[in-house]
C-alpha cells in the first residue's frame, strides 16, 4: 500500500469523566480541505453546505465552547497530548484559546 491513498474516516471526541464513570459528549467529522473546497462532493456526502475546513485542534475547541456552558463548574480541561496519541508538539487547549472553567 505504499504510496496509496486510501478512504479513512478521522473524528474529534469529546469525553466527560467523573468518579462515577465517562461518556462521549460531542464529536466532528474531521474533513480534508481538499473535501470542504469541493462542494459537489460534500454535497454527494450531505455534508452540510455551511461547513469549511477546520484543523483538529480548532474542532475541539469548538466542541469545547459547545459543551463547557452546559458543564458542572470547578472542572479541569487536561492538555490533548494527555489524552491522545498526538506529537509532542501538539497544541493543548490553552494554545488554542479555549476558555478555562
């Protein structure tokens, strides 16, 4: 398969864990620019006509803004290099501006 280019489907997770347990909270397709610049194609895949590309990191922040309102206070938001296998050069959701709780 060297060389090859191969159809993959790559996602950004929210989670929430407490003592009691965990559970998934919010997720986003992760698309290729090469995807959100052809908009005949997203529209053959139903992706909605509004979205443009994003990079990993600014999808989780806006996950994070989406969820965070809704989310107990006094919380702590642990860097993405903890909790994924990423390079260490990784951004954490402090570079990316995400708001504290």
């Amino acid at each position: 398969m060297g060389g090859a280019v191969v159809n993959c489907q790559i996602g950004v997770m929210a989670a929430w864990a407490t003592a009691a347990g965990q559970a998934m909270i919010d997720r986003e397709l992760y698309l290729p620019k090469e995807w959100t610049q052809d908009r005949d194609r997203c529209a053959g895949a139903h992706v909605p006509g509004e979205r443009v590309f994003a990079t990993k990191p600014r999808l989780a922040e806006q996950m994070i803004n989406r969820v965070l309102p809704e989310l107990p206070p006094g919380r702590v938001w642990p860097p993405m290099r903890s909790t994924a296998v990423t390079a260490p050069s990784a951004p954490t959701w402090k570079s990316v501006a995400c708001p504290t709780r």
